[in-house]
C-alpha cells in the first residue's frame, strides 16, 4: 500500500532527546538517566581521591634544590662547594697540576664518597663566603647568598656568623686568636693595654675585633677608628711591618703569619663556637646529608688517615690539622 506524503515520517531533524513538548514520557526518561550517572561519575571521583589521599606522600618539593620526599634515594644535583683560602695546606691551587688539593679537599671528597654524592669544588675569592668592614657585623657574601655554590668550605661557627648562615658538623677544632707584631716588637706593644692602637684583622676572619669585645676589650679600648681590614695576608703582613698600625690580630694558623711576624701574648680562646665545617644558607639542605656521612666517616679508619698525611703530602713545612676528636 502505497503511504501518503502527509503519514510520512518527517527526519528533517534528528533529535537524540527530543523536546518534552513532542515526547514528555522520553524527555524525563533521559533526565533521569543523565542525573544517574552525573551521580555515578561523582562516586567514582570521590574514591579515587579518597584513595591518593591515602598513599605515602611521595612528591618531592625542590628546596634549595634539593628533592625531599618520602624517598631518600640519591639524586641528581651536584652539590657546589666553594673554596679560596690559597696558601696552606688546608686548601691551595697546585699550579703545576692545575688542580685544587689540600685537607679540605680531601674532606669534600671522602664525605660525597660515603654520601654518594655527586659534589664539585669551585675556586672564588673567599670574601664572597663571607666579609665584613670595619666596625660592621659581618655579612654572607654574595656567592653563598646568591647561590652560586652551597657550601663555603672550612669555615669556623662564630657567633656573629651564626645570626646570617648556618654549619654542618665540624671536622676541625677551633683555634685561638693571638696579637702579631714585627719582629722584635720595636714599637712596644702590649696586649694588655690596646688605648689608641691600631690594629689589623684579615677582611671576614673569625678572629674579628668582635672576639676581642668578647674578650673583654671595651669600645673605648677599641674604636672604629683603630680598626683596619685587609683582604690579604700579604697586605696585612706588610701593613705590620711598615709600622701603619700597631698590631694584627689573627688566629694562630692563618697562613703561618709566625713566620714573618712575632706573637705576643696569650692566646684568646672565644673567639669561635665551634670547629671548622661547612658553612651553608640558613634554608640549605646540605646538612641532612653531610652530618651523617661525616660521622660515618670518623668512624672508619679514612678520617684519621686524612689527618695524618695532611704535612706528608700537601706541604711538610706547615702546621698540621686539629682534627675532630
């Protein structure tokens, strides 16, 4: 039978839901049916998040560039250490291999080896770890605030020093500050009465004119106007010996200064909290690491084998190293 145009279906538009108006039943039929699995999805959602939330945290947050986690293993980042003190056998640059050598790098190298980690050393001038002017707190310097390393090798804890970084463990012991004169002492200085003298001190030392109030020197004793700073042993060496000021007032290893100056008196002992380490940022993460390991280290037979053979090996005329009990 042949159907008339006007009963013919009309597929102008298709329609997946069409309009309540045509279809009422269909139209909240298919409102249920979405409602339905909104809800659903909605559910499965919720499990999935309650399930996260329930593992280990295990996201590493870089902090000072650093990954801390709830995993431990090693990572990736080479850790900068900077040194710059040249001239003794602590740390020196030999020129004749090109190489930075000394206790101290023998330190960095036996600690990253027990750490794992993968660690470089970085020559700079030692004043931006750490400087000071005359009459001024001292300050971090620009390598270590700007992080253009993460450590300052083989610095000791002072007090004023402890207000801006931070330390690792040391691996040396304090040493005392003494007063150097030329040799012979021509000028008569004496230590006990310091009114009106000028007095020298290397540029950012732990020996400062801030160990010396701490010692009992008074501002009166001691004014702004006696203090002179110097970036060098040569330069202060030479500032003694050319009677531009009276004394200098260092510590009792720096650069051998007994060699060509004379002590006078008795050693100062406040000058330093602490022993030698790793003077870091006060946000550094080095320390969670390195404290460990350099214990580990103390306890093998390695430590004391790099304290033995710091005059054997790096310079037989100098002074040997205190190390850490």
């Amino acid at each position: 039978m042949t159907m008339a145009a006007s009963d013919e279906p009309s597929y102008d538009r298709m329609d997946i839901f069409p309009s309540s108006r045509s279809h009422p039943r269909r139209s909240a039929l298919c409102h249920d049916v979405m409602v339905v699995v909104i809800g659903v999805v909605a559910i499965v959602a919720l499990v999935f998040s309650a399930i996260a939330l329930s593992r280990p945290g295990t996201t590493k947050v870089q902090l000072d560039g650093v990954a801390t986690g709830s995993s431990l293993a090693k990572d990736d980042k080479i850790w900068i250490f900077a040194i710059g003190h040249d001239g003794t056998n602590v740390e020196y640059f030999d020129k004749t291999t090109g190489t930075l050598r000394g206790f101290h790098v023998d330190i960095v190298d036996a600690v990253c080896q027990m750490a794992d980690k993968n660690c470089r050393l970085m020559w700079d001038a030692y004043d931006n770890c750490y400087t000071s002017d005359e009459g001024e707190l001292p300050r971090p310097g620009q390598g270590l605030i700007g992080r253009w390393y993460d450590a300052c090798t083989g610095w000791f804890a002072t007090p004023e020093r402890s207000a801006s970084v931070s330390f690792t463990t040391a691996f040396r012991k304090p040493l005392s500050g003494v007063f150097f004169v030329k040799k012979g002492n021509p000028r008569g200085f004496d230590e006990s009465n310091i009114s009106g003298k000028k007095i020298a001190f290397i540029d950012g030392s732990a020996t400062s004119e801030f160990c010396l109030y701490r010692a009992g020197y008074t501002e009166e004793q001691l004014t702004p106007d006696q203090i002179f700073h110097f970036k060098s042993k040569k330069s202060l060496v030479n500032a003694v010996n050319n009677n531009l000021v009276d004394a200098a007032f260092s510590n009792t290893q720096f650069f051998n200064l007994d060699e060509d100056l004379q002590i006078v008196g008795d050693p100062i002992t406040n000058c330093m909290k602490g022993g030698a380490g790793m003077m870091v940022r006060k946000d550094s993460r080095l320390p969670d690491w390195w404290n460990p390991a350099f214990e580990q280290l103390k306890l093998s037979s390695e430590y004391q084998r790099i304290c033995d053979r710091v005059t054997e090996v790096h310079d037989t005329s100098e002074k040997g190293v205190d190390c850490v009990d």
